[in-house]
C-alpha cells in the first residue's frame, strides 16, 4: 500500500512538472514569435530608411 501511495505521489509531480515545462515553454513560443516579428518589422524599416538616405533607385 505504501509503494502504491509513492507510485501515486511520484507519478502526480511528474505530471505537475510537465503541465509547468509545458506552460512555459508555450510562453517561450509566444515571445519568441514577437520578438521574430518586431525583428522583421525594424528590419524593413531600417532598410527604407538606407534606401530613402542614400538614393538607391527602386525597381
């Protein structure tokens, strides 16, 4: 009974852990996803800005 008990417990913070690890790497996934896109975002940006000072002609 005792061993069962243990089993129970250990089995619990296992799952317990792994909701965690989970949850957390969900908002990893979140953050890195914005952080991909204001990279994006000031890429584009910062390549206007060069276009625009240094008179490269548009296609």
């Amino acid at each position: 009974m005792r061993a069962l008990l243990w089993i129970v417990g250990v089995v619990a913070g296992v799952l317990i852990l792994l909701g965690l690890l989970l949850e957390a790497a969900r908002w990893l996934l979140i953050i890195g996803a914005i952080a991909v896109v204001v990279l994006l975002v000031l890429a584009f940006l910062r390549g206007r800005g060069v276009v625009r000072r240094e008179g490269i002609p548009r296609r």
